[in-house]
C-alpha cells in the first residue's frame, strides 16, 4: 500500500511540475505580447512587432522569443 501511494504521489508530482513549466510559458508569452506595438525597450526609437515566434524592433534589430 504505501508503495501504492508513494507511486501516486510521484505522479502528482511530475504532473504538477509539468503544469508549472507550462504556466510558465504561458506567462513569458504573455509578457512578450505586452510588448506587440510598444516602444522597444532597447531602443525605445522602433516598435515591436510580431514574427512568428518572436517580437522583434526593425530599428535597432532587438529580439524576444515568445
């Protein structure tokens, strides 16, 4: 029985930290999106703009994966 459990806990646990990874890159995307439109923050002269993966500024060539 208490291998039974301690089984069941060890599978929690890796679906528990499965999630966080995933709310995780969940939260970097969504921080990245904020930026879609403002004002680089390296340069603050371009503003960023979406390419597929990632948000990049076309005046000064800075990139964020998303």
């Amino acid at each position: 029985m208490q291998r039974s459990l301690f089984g069941e806990m060890r599978e929690l646990e890796s679906r528990l930290e499965e999630q966080e990874r995933r709310l995780t890159r969940l939260e970097r995307h969504l921080r990245a999106l904020d930026l879609c439109g403002a004002p680089c923050p390296r340069c603050a002269n371009g503003e960023m703009l979406q390419d597929d993966d990632r948000l990049h500024c076309p005046a000064c060539g800075y990139a964020h994966s998303l």
